[in-house]
C-alpha cells in the first residue's frame, strides 16, 4: 500500500479555507475593493501603466489609512512634557 505523498517543502499554496495574510491586512484598511479593481485592471490589461488611475486610487486610500494608524500611535503615546515632566519628578 503506497502512503500518501509528502508535500514538497517549496509547496506554498494554502487549503481553499485558509486565508491569505494579505489580503487579511488590505481588508482591515478598507481599501479591498479599490485593490481587487486594481487587480482586475491588471489582469485585463496586463500592463500596470494602462492601470493609474486605479493605482492612484488604492495608493491614496492606503496613504489615508496609514494616517489614521500613526496619528491613533501618536495618541497612545505620552507626550514629550509628559515623559520629562515624569523624569524630573523622579529626581
């Protein structure tokens, strides 16, 4: 009786119900359906540069979020004067 064969360690793929970790980040940031119209453009045209306006769009909503994250961090961080003011009173 032959055992079953051994995946290939350079096998990469994923089972169907496994989701890919990308495409997870890109549907947190709410930009998924401007990247699947970049995609589909792509795949139409084959050629990135008959693509930019679907570029531009995915850069400028990835851009936004990125904005949001870094001034949410900036938020949770303690200010500077914060931290000084802590050091002094320690002293």
């Amino acid at each position: 009786m032959a055992s079953p064969p051994t995946p290939s360690p350079h096998d990469r793929s994923r089972p169907e119900d496994e989701n890919d970790p990308v495409e997870q980040m890109i549907l947190r940031t709410g930009c998924a359906n401007l990247h699947y119209a970049l995609q589909d453009c792509m795949a139409e045209h084959q050629d990135w540069r008959k693509c930019q306006t679907q570029v531009k769009d995915f850069k400028d909503c990835m851009t936004s979020y990125q904005n949001v994250q870094k001034a949410r961090l900036l938020k949770q961080r303690p200010s500077e004067s914060d931290s000084k003011s802590q050091l002094t009173a320690s002293d």
